[in-house]
C-alpha cells in the first residue's frame, strides 16, 4: 500500500482519481474509458466510485482463465488537505510515477480555482483577519467562497459554503505581519 498527503482540496483529488488518465501514473495505456493496454494485453476497466474511494478492476479473459487486478484509492480528509491510500496488485503498485501523479493532482486543483470569480483582493494586518473571515462568511450565503491568506510563501485556505467554514487548510500562526487575502467564488457545488 502507497499513501501521499496532499494541500489539496478533496473535491480536486476525486475528480482526478476518477478521470481515467490517473491510470497513465501507472505505466498503464489507457485506449478508452472502458480498456486498457497492460504489458502490450488488452484489459477490461471496471469503475466503481463514492465520495471517499475511487476503485478500478481489469479484468481480462483468456484461454487460460480470467485475469483480475485492481487499483483503490482512498481519500482521507486531513485539516491540511488530504491523504491518498493506494492499494492494489504489487504489479501495478511497483509501476506507479510519484511525481507524476502529484503533479496531476496539483494541475486539477489549480485548474478548479482558475475557473473561479475573482470577488476580492487586499492586503490587511495580520490582527484584521477576523473581519476579513467574517465578512466572506457573509458574503457566502448561497455560495461557497474560496478565501486565501498568505504571506511571506506561507499561506492559509479556506473554503466557506453559505456562512460555513467547510475546510480548512494551514494554520493562521504561520502568517506574518502583512497579509495578502484573495476571496475567489467558486461555480456553483
């Protein structure tokens, strides 16, 4: 089993463990969304989705029996961003590109944010955060709001959905002085 944490949002991580092309991540050709090409043999794809784990089995029938494998992705939400579980046969396990599958993860995050509303930038003391926070819970009634604090290459997310905080990644100790806040509206969740 592989395990990777992550400062991303959860809803990012889904939606790429759910897209076929995280397979590519494990030296498997992808040919369409319903088979795959494993060490040059036609494979089968089975998907099996919830809000925690994505599951994929191949399945591939021969003269010589059925061929199964799988790989399962678990989500395990952290104040931070998220844990990804990766289990599965040793022979895909040992195919898997770390570095690849983190920049996948990290290009649907920021594609997810880029396609948001841009409501406000500012630079604030660090002590005037609290109303910062305060007035994007109220500006996040019907809504769901993304609310950025860094500083000095540290930084703090937050993601607010109708005057609730529903996530929270980074601590506020880590800011400086100054602080620059962006408030983004994410399309509607």
């Amino acid at each position: 089993m592989l395990s990777i944490t992550l400062t991303v949002n959860k809803l990012s991580a889904l939606s790429y463990l759910s897209s076929v092309k995280v397979l590519e991540n494990f030296k498997i050709k992808v040919l369409n969304e319903y088979e795959v090409e494993i060490d040059d043999k036609k494979y089968n794809i089975k998907k099996k989705t919830s809000l925690t784990e994505v599951i994929y089995s191949f399945e591939k029938n021969s003269l010589f029996g059925r061929k199964n494998m799988y790989l399962k992705f678990s989500i395990l939400p952290r104040k931070d961003g998220v844990t990804i579980s990766i289990d599965g046969d040793n022979k895909l396990l040992e195919r898997f590109d770390e570095k690849s599958f983190i920049n996948g993860i990290m290009v649907e995050d920021a594609e997810n944010v880029a396609s948001s509303k841009t409501l406000m930038t500012l630079r604030v003391k660090r002590d005037d955060i609290s109303e910062v926070i305060n007035m994007a819970l109220s500006k996040s009634i019907n809504s769901t709001l993304l609310l950025w604090l860094s500083s000095e290459n540290k930084y703090v997310r937050m993601k607010i959905k109708n005057g609730e905080l529903v996530e929270k990644v980074g601590e506020f100790s880590i800011l400086g002085e100054n602080v620059d806040v962006l408030i983004k509206q994410l399309a509607a969740t």
